[in-house]
C-alpha cells in the first residue's frame, strides 16, 4: 500500500482564497484586518518562520506590522509593546514569535496579550477555554492538522489517536482538539515507554517531536493517517519532519510531507484566527 499524500500546500491555497474574499470584504467597510508579529532576538529559524507570517498576511490582503527588537530588550519593554498593540484599533491580532530569550518570562508575555487578540491561542483563558470545549482560538497547528483530517473526510470519532509530543503549542491543544472531535486520545512524550507499542496501536497519528526518524515504518499500523509536525535537517541539510517518511509512506493510509505538509497550514490557520478576531471585532 502507497499512501495517500496529504497536501498542505493546495489545502492552504484554498483556505487561503477564502480568507483574502473576506479580508476584503471586511476592508470595504474600513475594517481591514491586522496582525502584529513580534520577533526579539535573532534566531534564524523564528527569522523565516515571522517573514512567512507576515508575507501571508500581505499576500491575504491584511494590515500587518512586524516589530523586531534587540535581544537585549527587557521584559518590562517588550511587555509595553504589547500593551501598546493591545489598545491599537488597527490591530487585531498579536502574535510573539516563540521561544524568548531566556531573561524574558515567556508565560508572562503571552498573559500579557489581551485574549481576544491571542490568534496564537496560547493565552491561559484561551487554552481553558479550548479544554472546556468553548474555544475562542484553535492553536494554528493543530487546527490545521485537523483540517488536514477533515480535507481527507477523515472519521475521526472513535478512532485511536495518538499525539506523540506533549508541548503546549502542538501536543496537548492537538490532544483536546482530537478529543473533542471523538477521537480516543494517547499523549506520548519523552519518557514515555515503548513508544512503538502506542504509535501501532493508532488510526491518526500526529507526531511533533523535533526529532528527525522518531517515528519508523515499523511503528505504524497499516493504512493509519501520520501526520508529521516536525521540521529538521537531514544530513544533506534539506529539510524533514520527525517520521522516516519514504518507508512510512508504503505503510501508512495517509501522510503528510515535510515540507509541503503541516507547515503551510500553521500560517494558514494564523490568517483564519486573524480574519476571525476581525470579524468578531
Ligand atoms: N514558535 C514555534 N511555533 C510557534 C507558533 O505557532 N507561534 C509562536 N508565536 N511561536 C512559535
């Protein structure tokens, strides 16, 4: 068997010409929709990963301002910044590009946001309220990996899902979305044994571990839906996810590619929490 190949990249186009049909209609009533992305610091990664954030944005029709700052801002700046942001009509979502240096209190900043402009959903009332079933913004990768699963028709009431990964920006929103969703949901992290036993035992599995090839052929039940969140580097220094994919790709019913697969939908679903605040506005 040959799986099917889960594309994020059409998926995100078509989501996408939805999103900039509503960015301008909400721009003819003169409520053009904003995103505001903070970046402190340098790190490479978080330099891509802000500069698609914001090109999206553009690219969708949105107001949106990127404010880079010195790896020496204090906690007590940055923190004003956001206030600033909070009370600016023109914006109405804030996004802190994670991780922060390690002088700033990372859980204090995202407090800080008010949380009707939390597209990120990362705010402590916004993940209480997506445990309590109410969710005012769905963390953008595991909504988007849950339109992966719905692009697919994917059943996933009373499947066996397992999450392999337990952060607070993918693993544990991705478990209460799967929940809530029907699905019985394992949480696998890093200390958890005979991983292989619970990663057989899943129809959806979503892995998001940053760790290249934690997840073989062999550890996957046939015809199951792998769902790969990781972005690595091989040894050729091209880029991959956390599954062994060519191999995995002969055992699983679905995948998806690294790239080409969750990351596309992580901006994606920035852009629908961003439009939605607009909207609510
Ligand atoms: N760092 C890695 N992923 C994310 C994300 O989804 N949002 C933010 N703000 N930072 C991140």
């Amino acid at each position: 068997m040959t799986a099917q190949i889960i594309n994020g990249t059409l998926l995100s186009q078509q989501i996408r010409a939805d999103v900039t049909q509503r960015a301008k209609t909400l721009t003819a009533k003169g409520k053009q929709p904003g995103l505001a992305v903070i970046l402190v610091g340098e790190n490479p990664a978080s330099q891509v990963y802000v500069r698609n954030k914001v090109k999206a944005c553009e690219d969708c029709g949105f107001y949106s301002v990127l404010e880079n700052y010195d790896a020496t801002l204090t906690e007590s700046a940055l923190l004003a910044h956001i206030d600033r942001l909070n009370h600016d009509p023109k914006i109405h979502g804030i996004l802190v590009q994670l991780p922060l240096p390690s002088h700033i209190d990372a859980n204090k900043v995202i407090e800080a946001i008010a949380a009707e402009k939390d597209v990120d959903g990362f705010h402590i009332s916004n993940a209480g309220l997506l445990m309590t079933g109410q969710p005012l913004f769905r963390p953008c990768t595991p909504y988007g990996v849950m339109k992966m699963l719905e692009s697919i028709n994917y059943p996933v009431r009373g499947a066996n899902a397992v999450v392999v990964g337990a952060s607070n920006i993918v693993g544990k929103p991705q478990a209460m979305l799967l929940l809530q969703a029907g699905a019985t949901v394992t949480i696998c992290n890093s200390k958890t044994r005979d991983l292989a036993a619970h990663t057989r035992n899943a129809d959806i599995l979503v892995v998001a571990t940053g760790k290249r090839n934690i997840v073989t052929a062999d550890m996957v039940k046939p015809g199951a839906a792998v769902i790969d969140v990781g972005m690595n580097r091989d040894d050729e220094g091209k880029l991959c996810g956390d599954v062994d994919y060519l191999p995995t790709k002969e055992v699983a019913g679905y995948i998806t590619p690294v790239p080409g697969g969750v990351g596309p939908m992580t901006i994606t679903m920035l852009l629908v929490n961003t439009i939605e605040a607009a909207e609510r506005n």
